[in-house]
C-alpha cells in the first residue's frame, strides 16, 4: 500500500498544495493528491489550482485568522512561482 509520502513522491506538488486541495474540496490527503495529479495536466486544472489557493485565503482573511492566512499566502506563492496562473484557457 502506498503512503501519501509515496505518492509526493511521484506527482510535481508540494504537501502543501495538496494541503490546500483537500481543505477546499474536503477530500482526504491521498485523494486531494491524486486529483491535484490530474489537475496540473491541464491548463484549466491550473487555474482550478489557484482558485482553491484563494478561495481558502479569502475565507482566512474573513474569518481573520491571521496564522491560516500566512500559512496559506506561502503556500500560494511556492505554487504560483511552479505554475503561474494561465493567461488564456484552452
């Protein structure tokens, strides 16, 4: 059987994104990371990505939690600076 850890190992995102993944669609860690998988395949996964990044930060800065708010504000930027957001969708 596989471990998450496994499966970092074999997909191009961070625990963190996969974090952000999981929160958003409330999905357990290892599935989070088999989606965020075939997310990144595509330019529309891309973007799908970094919508989950902001929808969790707005709902941070809402909720003013400060700590989840910078947590996630790192997190956005390690996997924008990877994938920048598309600027035209297939």
């Amino acid at each position: 059987m596989l471990s998450l850890t496994d499966c970092l190992d074999f997909i191009d995102l961070d625990r963190d994104t996969i974090d952000v993944i999981a929160q958003h669609q409330k999905l357990p860690s290892i599935v989070a990371a088999e989606l965020g998988n075939q997310l990144i395949a595509d330019l529309r996964g891309i973007f799908a990505i970094h919508q989950m990044h902001r929808d969790l930060l707005a709902a941070a800065a809402e909720h003013r939690d400060i700590e989840e708010e910078k947590r996630l504000r790192k997190a956005y930027a390690a996997f924008a600076r990877k994938y920048p957001v598309p600027t035209q969708l297939p």
